[in-house]
C-alpha cells in the first residue's frame, strides 16, 4: 500500500499511528516533496468512487489562496488534475492507496471497513 502524507500534518500522524497499530505494511511518500502526477491522480479518482473534489484540502492556505471554493465548479475535470497535479498541498491528506481501494483523509470508520475485514 501506498501511503500519502505530510509528516507536519497531525491527522497524517494519527493515520500513521493507526496503520501501525494495526500492523498494516505501507510505503510512505512525502506528498510536498514527491507530488502526485496527473496520471495517478486519474487513476486513483476512479479507483477511489469519490467526487474529484474530496481530493481537494479545502482546509489548506493553497486551496484558499487560490480561491478555489469560488473556481472549482466552473473548472473541468482535466483542470482540476491538472492543478491538483501542480502541488501537493492542494491534495488533501493522508491518502492511502491499495490494489482496489483509496482512501481520501482518515476516518477511522473508512480505514476499519478498508482494513480491518
């Protein structure tokens, strides 16, 4: 399993704590310093059945700097990829990636449903 995060991000600690109390095996990937290309983006969308817009940190200085509360519906979905694509601060945190599931941000519900069958 792939494992997105941002090691300041205090809900990406308590998914890393989670995944190692539960003794899951990951491979960890700093999202600021090693961004998601558009094509995983794409991939894991699809993957994910989630709206591309829950790939977005809407919490995030990015997202608001940009405006993108006001931008984003007017954008296409290849738009959106591509900004996603240009900075991993806008990706929102942690994502963790598995053979037929990706989980967007940690809720702990999601991750015992994903992980824990």
């Amino acid at each position: 399993m792939l494992f997105l995060q941002y090691p300041p991000c205090s809900t990406c600690r308590k998914a890393q704590k989670w995944l190692e109390e539960h003794g899951v095996s990951y491979e960890a990937r700093h999202i600021k310093e090693e961004n998601p290309t558009k094509e995983e983006l794409q991939a894991w969308h699809a993957r994910s059945g989630q709206p591309l817009k829950r790939f977005f940190n809407t919490s995030g200085q990015a997202y608001k700097s940009l405006g993108l509360k006001d931008k984003l519906p007017a954008m296409s979905e290849e738009e959106q990829l591509d900004l996603l694509a240009s900075d991993g601060m806008l990706v929102k945190r942690p994502l963790l990636i598995g053979e037929d599931f990706v989980l967007v941000g940690f809720k702990t519900a999601e991750w015992e449903a994903a992980l824990c069958q």
